[in-house]
C-alpha cells in the first residue's frame, strides 16, 4: 500500500525506556552496549505529515508502486497494469470490474490510484469513498488504507478513533500491517489502556508472516519481559528474521547482540558486518559500534582512519563517544586528517538535510 503510515518516533523506546545502559568503549569493547533506548518501531500512532502536494497525472510508463492488495485471478488485468506502471490501463481495467461485479478488490484498487495520484489527479476524498465501499464489503487491505486516511487527516479532520476501528477489523481479518499498527497503539495507551500482552499478540500474528517491523518489536518486548516472559533467545531469533528483511534497528541490534553473545553464538565478524550495514544505510548507533569494532579490531581488521570516520559521522548523528574521542586524539595527525576527510562528505549531507528540514 502506497499511503503513507502514520508515524511518531519512539512509541517503543518510550515504553520501554527502563533499560538504560552505558556506551560503548573505544578502547576494550568487551560488550558493545544496546541503544539506550530502543529505537521506535515504525510507524508508531500518530498522524503523519500531509504528503506532498499531487503530482500531474503520469503517463503509462510512470515506476510502478508496490501492489495495495494480493490480485485475485478475475482483477489480473487492472493488477497487471498497475504492478507494470500502467496506471491509467489499471484504472480503466478496475472501473470496469467495479461496474460489471461491484469486485471489492478493484474499489480498493481505483481508491489507492486515486490516493496517489496515478494515471489520475490525487482526490482523497474519492479515494475514501472507493477504500470505504471496499471495506463495506470486507476487503481488508481497503479497511487498512482507510485508516490510515483517518489518522492522517485525509479524510478530513483527524479521526484516529475510526481509523483504530478499522486497524482492528483489518487485523481481525489478517492484515498483518493493520495488526503491527494496533499493537503499537495497545504500547502507546491512549485510545486504549496500555496493554503489552495484547501487544506482543498482535505483533507475533504479523511477525509469524513475515512483517519484519513486527518481528522486531516483538523481539523488543522479549528482551525486556513486557507482555512476554524475558527470553534472550527468541529475542535474537526474531531479530535475525528481521534483519533478513533488511530492517535497520534489527541489524543494528542483532548485530550487537552477535558481538556480545546476548542469545545467540558469539559471532563478533558477522556483527561487524551487520552494523557496517546498518552504519551504511545511516544509523548512528550502528556507526558508532562500527567506530569501536575499528578502534580496536574485533570482528573486524583494526582500521583508525575508518573507525575515526565513523566515530565523527556518529556525532554529527547525535551519538557522543568520550572513550573515542581520546582514541582519536591519540592516533597521529595524518590519520586523523584522513578520518577527518573520509567523514566530510557525510556530515555536509547531513548538514544539507538538516537545513532541508528547517
């Protein structure tokens, strides 16, 4: 589903924010620690930002979007088409199912074109009105979208009483995005009590499909005993799976987990793989372990000028070492200059972003 989710960093660490431990050291890591916080589950409620104003209706060639729903055999063409980028095929071919069969699946289809703005001009409230008469008749992907229209403000005004509503009858009937969301709400306590059993429950119906944003906060709340007996193992073994998936705060905390031992094998070279990932897609948590593994050469070959590198990148990321900063003043100053220019161009695109935002 190509609607943004709504969205508000640190629903997770919030809850959970008990567990405090201290940094990483640069000079004998023997652990490295886990982030102070867990890093949020996303997305989390909350109502995201409005997206950016609609685009002109694009031509057939358009990229293709992700598929809102699994096509059933008689919406292939209008599926087809859309998965292929043809955007206005895919509109034709849903609005004459939607004529002929009154199909659920194509109302579903023509209110996410319709919410993007794809092969047609974006018009919210048209897409509601396709997700709704979707929804009316039990499609589960259009109860989703739909809800996530409420809690953006879409639809008018934001209702994040409806759009929970909807989250639960969607997740009642396996959407395992919807059920990831909900559970996030039972974290957060607002439109419900705060509930974490209820919690891990949803997140291990999403989780036992794949969602890789559920296995991890499941993972989270094993690690902490909230909703679930403590369990390192199964804590580890979820995190792995969701790092399969390529989800960034499961890289990074597996990967500390592969370097402690924390619920699974001791395994300080696949964990410097993971974080490097994970310091490479731009985490500052996982840069700044990947600066220690460096500083020191475990799991990894002893690199100054690379763990000086992302020792500053993790800075400018908000991430403060003072065991590094003495190893950095201890290494001689043609290394430092050349930690120093390896970092440049990270930290000016980060100043660019920054100034992007502001």
């Amino acid at each position: 589903m190509r609607i943004t989710r709504y969205a508000a960093a640190g629903i997770l660490g919030l809850a959970l924010s008990g567990a405090v431990t201290a940094p990483a050291g640069a000079q004998a890591p023997v652990e490295l620690s886990p982030p102070t916080t867990p890093p949020a589950a996303k997305p989390a409620a909350k109502p995201v930002p409005k997206p950016a104003p609609p685009k002109p209706a694009p031509t057939q060639a358009a990229a293709p979007a992700p598929p809102p729903a699994a096509p059933r055999r008689e919406v292939d063409i209008a599926y087809g088409a859309y998965q292929r980028g043809y955007y206005i095929t895919a509109f034709a071919a849903a609005t004459r199912r939607v004529e002929e069969r009154k199909d659920p699946k194509a109302m579903t289809l023509l209110g996410e074109l319709y919410a993007n703005g794809l092969g047609i001009q974006r018009d919210d409230k048209k897409a509601a009105e396709w997700y709704r008469l979707a929804a009316e008749r039990g499609d589960r992907e259009a109860m989703f979208a739909l809800a996530m229209l409420h809690f953006s403000g879409r639809t008018g005004a934001v209702n994040r009483e409806e759009g929970a509503k909807l989250l639960a009858a969607a997740a009642k009937l396996g959407n395992p995005a919807a059920a990831y969301d909900l559970g996030l709400l039972y974290i957060e306590g607002q439109l419900f009590p705060q509930d974490f059993a209820r919690a891990a429950e949803l997140f291990r119906s999403a989780a036992q499909v794949g969602n890789a944003e559920a296995q991890y906060a499941l993972a989270t709340l094993y690690k902490e005993g909230r909703g679930v007996p403590k369990d390192l193992v199964e804590a580890a073994r979820l995190l792995a799976a969701a790092s399969l998936a390529d989800n960034t705060d499961a890289l990074v905390e597996y990967g500390i987990a592969l370097f402690n031992g924390t619920g699974v094998a001791k395994n300080e070279r696949l964990a410097a793989v993971l974080l490097a990932k994970a310091a490479r897609k731009g985490n500052p948590i996982a840069q700044n372990r990947l600066a220690n593994i460096l500083a020191v050469g475990r799991g990894a070959n002893l690199n100054p000028v690379q763990a000086i590198k992302w020792h500053i990148i993790a800075k400018a990321g908000g991430v403060s070492d003072i065991p590094l900063d003495a190893f950095v003043q201890q290494q001689p100053p043609d290394i430092r200059a050349a930690g120093e220019k390896a970092a440049k161009p990270w930290v000016d695109a980060l100043k660019e972003l920054r100034a992007s935002r502001s």
